[in-house]
C-alpha cells in the first residue's frame, strides 16, 4: 500500500506549481493594464522634461538679453519700453601698443579711432631723501623725553613722534624714528634703515606716491632730523634741493620736478606725477613701463573699434535662440500638441526678417541681415559675413545698438515673445504644474490597479488551493478505499 503522507506531499508540491502557473497567466493578463498607464506616464514625463529644459534655456536667454540693457513690461501683449541700456558695449575700443615693453594702453569706449606716436622720456618715480652716514655704536647725542617732527607731503603734514631715554646709539635711534615713521597712519612716506658698511647705517625715507607733487618737506622744531643731517640747509622744496652724497644728507634728484614722468605724444611734451595716465588721449589710459633711449622708436598706439566684443555680444543671444529652436525641433509630439511652443519657433526664426520700424535712417541697419547674420540649412542664426557688421560698427556704433535697444528692437521684440511664458503664471509654470498633477495622478492609478490585482490574486491563490486541497483529499480517500477494498476481496476469497 502506498505511503499516504509522501502522496500528500507530492499533491502539495504538485498543487502550488500549477497554483503559480495560474496566477502568474493571470498577471500576464492584467500586466496591459499597468503598461498602458505606464506608458502614459512616461510620454507626461517626457513632455515634463521638455518644459523643464526649455525653462532653463529661457532663463539663459534672459540673462543674456540683460547685458543689451533692462526693460519693463508696458501692456499685456509683450511691449516694452526700454529704462537703461549699456549702448556704450557696442562702441567699445581696443588699442594695441607697438612695444608692450615700453608702455600698454586701455581704452574706453568714447576712445578716439587712430593712432598716437609716443616718446617715453622719464617715468614718474618717488622722492627720497637720505641721511647722512651714522656709525652704528656711537652715542645719538639726543636727550631724554618725546620728540616730534613733521613730514608734510603734497601740503598733508604728518608729526611723528619718538621716546628716547637718552642712552641710544645711532643704530638704536634710526630703528625707533623708522618704526616711529612706519607706524604713523595715513604717513606719505616709508622709511627704512640701510647699513651702507658693516660699521655704519643711513636712514632713507621714500614717498608713497610718485611724482613732483609729491616731494618730501619737514619740519623740525626739536633738532632730532638735524641729528641725521636732515635740516633746512637741504633746500627741502625748491628746485635746486641738495643731493646726497656717499655720507652727506640729501636729495636723489635735485629738482623735484624731475621726479614726473615725462613724455611726448604726438609732438607735445607731457608730464605727469603718475605712469598709469588717463587724461592726456581722450578714452585711453597709458600706462608706463620703462623710459626710452633718444634714439629708440616712439611706441605708436592704434585705437579701433573691438569688434570682437560686440561679436561675442550679440552671438550670447543668438546662441540662446538657438538652443531654444533645436529643443522645441527635438520633439516633434510637442510641435504638434503645443500651439504655442509651435509659434515661439516660428516667431524666433522670423526675426531674421523682422524689421525695426523705428530705425528711419537710410544708412543704418533696419533687419539682422543688414549686419551678416542669416539663417542656415539647420534653422540656426549665424553671423555669416563680419564685414557688414565691421562696417557699420567702423562708421558709427550706435546705429548698431539702435538696431538692438531701441523701444522696437531685436530685444524688445524677442522679450515680447517670451513674456507669456515666464513667470509664475506664465505658460511654463502653468504646464509644469498641470504636468505633476497629472503624473501624481498616473502614480496613484497605477498604484491602485498593481493593488487590485495583487488582491484578485491573493483571492484566487486561496480559491484554488482550497479547491485542490479538496481535490487531493478526496483523491485521497478514494486512493484509500480502493485499497481498502482491495484488501478484503484478497482476505474472503484467499488469492
């Protein structure tokens, strides 16, 4: 007779393989359901995704328009009146030096256009007045107490004071009156303590600022200066100071005037206490490096218009346009659904061809292509022939920006198109936040179907193995009773 618990197990095993079959036909059925709210899903995501990049490209844009200058919205059909701009970028200038060694140059952009011949005779140095040589050891000779003195630079007047306690040596004297000097806030001048020879040391005071403005006077009511040799017998102040020697007090340059840059522009001498100089060419600032010989070549500076600049200007906008048209071209499905979208594209395209009404002059640029820029086969702005742009920029570059900045102009005209769909109730934010609501609502259709038919197979896992345990029971007994009655016919008849 046959084990009936190794039945009842093999029926077991054998009842929860076809069970598992069963459910897992009837996910298979029901997995369409989950695919197609998924697929939903995913196309609200991708459109999501869409509106998440254009934003982003729409805010680059934004940003690049700004450097043209700052609008406000006037009505309700996107016009816009212009409040500042910076014009002056279109007519910026570059000048370029013939000996960068020598001298370098910037320029404004109300820079003159041409060139300068310059002749760098002196550069603008600081006034320095030394002592005269002290030996190291010997006694300073000053008395106990606080003694003052004055530096006066360019009519300031500092006072310095130094404590002494009368026991100095020079050496300890010219360190207290430098660091005394040093330590005096808004001073003219630095001082420092040289040891011209092991044995002996010199004080050298130099001015902060350059030039014959700033040439160093002092007072000395108290004698201490006297002590270094520094007194009235110098000529502080006239052009005929005295000059240092090996170890006398003096002057480096005798007439202070001499302590100005000196240089010839175009024929005209010029002089200056500073070697960064903006005031003698209108728009440029010179700036000196080293003197030149009288036989060196003047330095010839070339002042133009940085076409360059304004190159990278206006091609900041039209790359932000750009990537604006290839995003909405990627996605046909948004072309075709989103009206508006379709319209910006068609809009931004058009402005190769849109012309700036208020512009009424003849001879100034009225369209993009007036400038070079055209369209390509790929649907981009380019700039493709510069020397329309070099040559109104050459001739007068505001008729450029005019093209530009004016109330009607290339940015006014590409704000206008974006002023729908921006801001918080713009189209963007409107389908942005149109496009979470309906995936939250896909999530929470998808959760509840995967939910329902999680729960129809549960039930249907307990209908069928109810079913089959039944089956297998009754299988069971009747295995059981055939055996049973097997067992009685043997034992009645013998065989």
């Amino acid at each position: 007779m046959a084990d009936i618990s190794s039945v009842s197990s093999s029926s077991s095993s054998t009842s929860q393989t076809q069970i598992d079959a069963l459910l897992s036909s009837y996910r298979a059925t029901e997995q369409p359901k989950i695919d197609t709210l998924n697929t939903q899903k995913y196309s609200l995501q991708r459109t999501q995704v869409f509106y998440n990049n254009l934003n982003s490209k729409l805010n680059s844009l934004v940003s690049n328009l700004d450097k043209f200058g700052t609008y406000s919205v006037t009505n309700n059909i996107g016009l816009f009146t212009k409040l500042s701009t910076i014009d002056s970028q279109f007519a910026a200038k570059t000048v370029t030096s013939s000996n960068t060694n020598v001298m370098t140059a910037s320029a404004t952009s109300g820079a003159f256009t041409g060139t300068a011949s310059i002749m760098v005779n002196r550069l603008a140095t600081s006034d320095v007045l030394i002592s005269k040589q002290m030996a190291l050891t010997d006694n300073f000779g000053i008395s106990a107490g606080d003694k003052t003195f004055g530096i006066d630079i360019n009519g300031t007047v500092k006072n310095v004071t130094v404590s002494f306690d009368g026991t100095e040596t020079n050496d300890q004297a010219l360190q207290k009156i430098t660091t005394a000097i040093n330590n005096t806030e808004d001073i003219g001048i630095n001082a420092t303590v040289v040891k011209d020879t092991t044995s002996t040391a010199r004080l050298s005071l130099s001015s902060k600022s350059t030039g014959g403005t700033n040439n160093i006077k002092f007072t000395d009511s108290e004698g201490m200066l006297g002590l270094l040799g520094i007194d009235s017998s110098l000529g502080a102040g006239s052009t005929a100071r005295t000059l240092a020697t090996d170890n006398s007090a003096g002057f480096i340059q005798a007439d202070f005037n001499t302590l100005d840059a000196k240089l010839t522009v175009n024929g005209v001498n010029v002089y200056r206490a500073s070697n960064a100089i903006s005031d003698v060419i209108t728009g440029l600032t010179l700036n000196l490096v080293k003197p030149q010989e009288s036989t060196d070549q003047p330095v010839v500076l070339t002042t133009q218009v940085n076409t360059a600049a304004v190159k990278d200007l206006i091609n900041t906008v039209l790359s932000s346009l750009n990537d604006i048209t290839n995003l909405i071209s990627s996605d046909i499905s948004i072309l075709r659904s989103e009206s508006t979208i379709s319209l910006l594209r068609s809009n931004i395209r058009s402005l190769v061809s849109t012309k700036v009404a208020s512009i009424t002059d003849e001879k100034s640029p009225k369209y993009l292509t007036d400038l070079g820029i055209t369209v390509n086969d790929s649907g981009n702005f380019v700039l493709s022939d510069t020397k329309k742009l070099e040559a109104y920029l050459k001739d007068n570059p505001q008729k450029v920006a005019d093209l530009f900045t004016t109330s009607d102009g290339i940015i006014s005209k590409v704000n206008g198109m974006i002023n729908n769909l921006q801001g918080s109730n713009g189209l963007i934010s409107s389908r942005r936040d149109s496009l979470n609501h309906q995936i939250t609502r896909y999530d929470k259709r998808i959760s509840d179907t995967q939910a329902k038919i999680d729960s129809q197979t549960e039930a249907m896992r307990k209908q069928y193995t109810t079913l089959l345990d039944s089956y297998y029971t009754a299988q069971s007994q009747f295995s059981m009773m055939s055996s049973f009655l097997g067992s009685t016919s043997t034992s009645t008849y013998g065989y």
